[in-house]
C-alpha cells in the first residue's frame, strides 16, 4: 500500500527514543534524559511576551504565504552583518522556515532529480538522508572520524562520486560530534564545489552555541560560498524556541528561490506572530544567549570532567550541547546505551544510530540541569561494564 520510499527509511531516531522514554515513565522510572537534543531552558521572557502580543493582533491571524515579513528578513540581514560580516539581500537572499529541519528536508526536492549523488556526513543529522531519499536522491556518505577532527576527508571522496554530486551537506559546529570547522576548511569545500558544479548546504543550527569564548564563523563569509552555497539558521537552540518553529535560509539568491518554489506547493509560510517573536529576539539585547552559553559551558564541565574522572574517553567540545563519548571497551553503541538505560534510567543517543561512523560512540545531550549531570554521572559510576 504504501510508497516504495518509505521503506527506505529507517525508524526515525528520535521518535523512537522518545517512546522509549515515554514507556519507562510510565512505568515510574526516574528518567535523566539526555537523549534527544531539546533544551529545558525556557523561551526568554521578553521574546514570549512578543509573541503574545503578535498572537493577539488580528493582522497577523491570515495565510502568511511567502518568503516571511519583509521586517523580519531585514532583521535577520541585519544579524548576519553585525555577526558574521556577511551582507545579504533581505528580498532575494533570506526565506523564512517551520524550522531547519522544515527545510532542509525540502531542499532536495529543488535541487536533485533521481539517480543524482548527494553528499551526507556520517554520523548526521537523519534528515539529511531522508530528504534526499524522498527526493528520489543517492545518499552517498562522508565518513566523520576523530583522527580528521571529525570533519570529511573531502580528498577520498572518488572522482565518479563527484561528478555525479548535486549537493553536499555539512554542519558545523556539528551534531553529534559536537567538532568544529575553520576556514580552511570552508575554502576547500568552496573549490570543490566549484570544480564539480554542486551546491552546499550549510546546517548552521549551533552557531551560537559555543565556549571559551571562540565564536564560530559563518560558511558565507568565506569568498565564493554563496555563489555556490546557503546556509541554513534556526533560533530552536540559540533562543530555546524549539516548539515555536521558526528558522531561515539564506545565501545564494537561486537555490533560495529554488526552495520557495517548493515551499510555496507544500505550506502556506511561517507564522506571523511567530516571526514577530523572532524580530524581537534577533534585533534584543543578546544577554539571554550569553547566560545559555554561561549555562551550558558550567553543564559541560561538570558533565564531561565527571566522566572523565571515572574512566570514560571522552574530549571536551567546543560547541553545541552534545558530548560524543567513546563506548567503554567491547561495547557497542546500542549495548551501551541499552545498558545506561537499564541501569540507570538514564536516556542516550546511540552513535550508529546516526550513522555507521557513529559506531562506538553515545551521544548525550546537556539538557537538564546541572544537579542531574552530577546524578548522572554518579549512576553510571555505579554501572559493572
């Protein structure tokens, strides 16, 4: 009955993480979750006030339709000026988005036809890979290892492979391994893209999320990207607005076109309200992003010297809110977890479940506050391997 496509899809992780959890709740566990990556921290006040306000405004109740407000799109040039030094053209360069995920999902549809390559970074985000099987796409995966710092060797990547790529998506800082990249990197990306003739998708969702104070840079602000590429932003992680679904792309004026022209056949846009509360947390006082990064740096360090300190292999990130650990010795990740769970009560991400170069690896989000880091560790400290 159904689609030859949908079996060509996995279960979708996190969906099946969340049942998993929701199951043991039930059953009067005390559940840590530090599976699925959405943060506990609330909305900032001054940014759900907005939204209430808009919400309530009958001007913003009809069909938004398009590429979102013009003020928020203006809003967001802004932004990407004052952060990145990056210009963009708020009325041909930047679209809004129901979320990143809304449309990285859809950006294959505008740009591969069936039977075209589509470059993937393994371990992933899994909509990278289901967009590109709806899409009619060949996956065709890049290899994250540690030894390369987590970023793809775009040099094995095999001449055949290349000449059949309509698109490579990256993501940095990047989920799971929580690694970073440089500008190098970015350039040698740019050159490749050239040479071949494909586009890049940039994945920019934990831009904001960094520490040590070593901010990352933007894919657009490397010369030649956005001939070639877009980025996409969300404020799901930056301003804990992960129920609100708002986010945007932004870059090359023909791919975002490109994208809209799908959206316009799929949704009827972004709405208003909700645009309204992202102006406001965009163009406002940014001290509510400093105190989430101050938070989570405080999280990490607990978290990640605690493992440290009973014998796990594991390295501290520069960004994100994910710790990527090595499993304990002859474990795989689905045991290590599976155990973590069963002992414990405490709710990770399998690395393989991300991808195959995810093998060996648990991911675990820093979500919940930093008393239940410190329980969390202790729990595992308990745990016979």
């Amino acid at each position: 009955m159904l689609a030859d496509r949908i079996s060509k899809l996995p279960p979708y992780l996190f969906v099946e993480i969340d049942k998993k959890k929701k199951k043991l709740i039930d059953k009067g566990i005390d559940i840590i979750s530090l599976g699925v990556g959405d943060p506990d921290l609330p909305t900032p006040e001054h940014i759900i006030k907005s939204g209430q306000e808009s919400l309530s405004n009958p001007k913003y109740h009809q069909y938004p339709f398009g590429a979102g407000l013009k003020e928020f799109r203006e809003a967001i040039a802004v932004w990407y000026k004052t952060r990145f030094n990056v210009s963009l053209v708020p009325d041909s360069e930047i679209h809004s988005l129901i979320g990143s995920k809304e449309g990285i999902g859809h950006l294959p549809l505008a740009l591969v036809n069936p039977g075209d390559i589509v470059l993937i970074p393994d371990p992933g985000y899994p909509v990278y890979r289901s967009g590109t099987i709806f899409a009619g796409g060949e996956p065709h995966f890049m290899p994250l290892l540690e030894q390369n710092g987590f970023l793809p060797d775009l040099e094995s990547i095999s001449e055949d492979i290349l000449q059949r790529t309509k698109l490579m998506f990256i993501n940095y800082p990047n989920n799971p391994t929580a690694a970073t990249a440089n500008k190098d990197f970015f350039i040698k990306v740019v050159e490749l893209a050239v040479k071949y003739n494909f586009v890049v998708a940039h994945d920019a969702a934990y831009s904001e999320m960094y520490y040590d104070n070593t901010p990352p840079i933007s894919f657009l602000s490397v010369p030649g990207a956005k001939n070639i590429g877009i980025e996409f932003h969300s404020l799901s992680k930056t301003y804990n607005m992960t129920g609100w679904r708002i986010a945007w792309i932004c870059g090359n004026s023909e791919i975002v076109n490109g994208l809209s022209t799908v959206k316009d056949n799929y949704d009827s846009g972004a709405f208003s309200a909700i645009q309204k509360a992202a102006i406001t947390a965009i163009t406002g006082s940014q001290q509510c992003v400093e105190d989430m990064r101050k938070i989570y740096q405080e999280r990490r360090n607990v978290f990640v010297e605690g493992l440290q300190k009973i014998g796990w292999n594991v390295t501290m990130p520069k960004a994100t809110f994910y710790v990527w650990a090595h499993c304990p010795e002859k474990y795989t990740s689905a045991q290590t977890t599976e155990k973590i769970l069963s002992e414990t009560g405490i709710v990770c991400t399998p690395g393989n479940g991300m991808g195959n170069f995810g093998e060996g690896y648990v991911r675990f989000a820093l979500t919940v506050n930093k008393d239940r880091l410190i329980e969390s560790v202790e729990r595992i400290k308990k745990i016979k391997w």
